[in-house]
C-alpha cells in the first residue's frame, strides 16, 4: 500500500505565505516517487483554488479541512463537499480534534457530513483520539472504538474513506506519542475496522500529532500504520517533504 502524507494548513498563512508554500511544494514534490507515496496538502479553503491551479500537473492532491453536512443553500458560512470537489479537492478531512472541541462537533455530525462527502466523490480522513485525561484513566480504547462507531457513514469503504488516530494530547504541542502507544492503537483500529466492514484491512490508518521529520521514520516502522496527518511541520515545504522521505529509508 502506498503510504499516505497529509498536510493540514489550518487557519494558518496570509496570501503571499501560502503562495510561497505552493511554490516552493511545487519544486520538491516530482522528486517524490509517486508508486510509493500519495500526497495531499488541505489548505485553508480561501486557498484551495490557488493551490488547485499551482498543482495543476503536480503528483499531490489538494483537500478540505471540513465540509457542510448539506448540499446546497442557505447555509451561511458552510462550504459543501460538492464545492470542494468542483474546485478540484480529491479529499476532505472530517472531525478534526479542533473541530470536535472548537464547535462541538459531534460524531453523528461527523457521519453525516462523510455521507455528503462520498456522495461528491471525495475521500474522506475521519480523525479520532482521546484527550489526555482519557489516556491518564485507561480509556483510550473505549474513547476511540467509540469514536469509530459513530463516525463511521454507512457509506464507508477502503475506497472513500482513511482513518487518522490523533491523540489530542500531542496535537501541535511537541509531545509524540510513542512508537508502542501508536502501535497498540493502531493495530485496536485496525481490529474494530475489520470487525466493522468488508474491506476493513484495506483503508488506511494514519498517525497525526507533532510529526516532524525527525520522528517520522521511527512511526512508519509501526504495523498497521499507512502514513501521517501532518499539522505544524506541513507549513514548511523542507520539513513536509522530508517527511515524505522519511517513508523510502
Ligand atoms: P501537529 O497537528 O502536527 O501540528 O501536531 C496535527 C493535526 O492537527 O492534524
């Protein structure tokens, strides 16, 4: 399977940084070796065009960091799956911790808003974790395998859907989880995704929270783990690229 690297933006860069972003992706990304590796970068959305157009004839697709749960209309402020997927995005990325803590987001929100996504041809990256005091009491299991139960649209297949584990402890706060810690959860998911669907040792779990490139190539040695949500270290063209590359050591 090729190993998946997603770059999340967030609400990060002002027009001439995201455009330095863009070209400066664009001059490292043909040195990746496409067989091996699949890149997506998910740019605020007031940038997607400009990312759309810039990577027109580049090996990376472009992504949403969340969509509407409805297709059209009055929905002042929300952006559609089938917006995103006219505008060239091949994925969306769906209940990101922010999202989840920010705005409440709940999992049977998260469900529908997958539904609108896969009915507009795009894949979605479903992201779960447990807090800190979730971990603290043990119940990371228990938070996740819920998390997945409702999360999941009816929908789902290897074909429309990636998971990403991101423990919210160490989302943009430096503090990794460890190799052995990503492992047992990693190889929990991967359990409840074959328990739960046909195809469910086919979709691709990935790992998100403080992966730079220094760490990334102890992570990818983990079973069951097919590659990464990137956040902070995706705002630099080197560091995102030398995750990347830290799949073909
Ligand atoms: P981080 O963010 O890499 O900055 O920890 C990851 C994410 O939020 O997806």
């Amino acid at each position: 399977m090729k190993k998946l690297i997603v770059g999340n933006w967030k609400m990060n860069l002002n027009v001439a940084e995201a455009d330095h972003l863009l070209i400066a992706l664009r001059k490292l990304l043909p040195s990746v070796p496409k067989q091996n590796i699949e890149c997506v970068i998910c740019p605020s959305c007031v940038y997607l065009q400009r990312a759309a157009e810039i990577m027109a004839d580049q090996p990376v697709h472009i992504g949403g960091q969340d969509c509407a749960p409805f297709d059209n209309g009055a929905h002042t402020g929300d952006i559609s799956a089938r917006q995103l997927s006219a505008l060239g995005c091949r994925y969306v990325i769906l209940g990101h911790s922010e999202r989840r803590a920010f705005y409440q987001e709940s999992s049977a929100l998260i469900s529908e808003k997958a539904t609108f996504a896969h009915d507009s041809g795009l894949t979605t990256i479903i992201c779960v974790g447990e807090t800190e005091d979730e971990r603290t009491e043990g119940r990371q299991e228990e938070i996740v395998g819920r998390q997945i139960d409702e999360s999941l649209s009816s929908g789902t297949s290897a074909r429309n859907t990636v998971l990403a584990y991101e423990p919210v402890w160490a989302i943009g706060t430096g503090k990794t989880a460890t190799p052995d810690d990503v492992a047992a959860m990693h190889s929990f998911i991967r359990k409840k995704l074959q328990e739960k669907l046909a195809d469910g040792d086919e979709i691709r779990i990935l790992y998100g929270g403080s992966v730079k490139p220094e760490n990334a190539k102890d992570l990818f040695s983990v079973d069951n783990l097919d590659g990464f949500l990137v956040g902070g270290a995706s705002l630099k063209a080197d560091s995102f690229m030398g995750i990347a590359a830290a799949a073909l050591e």
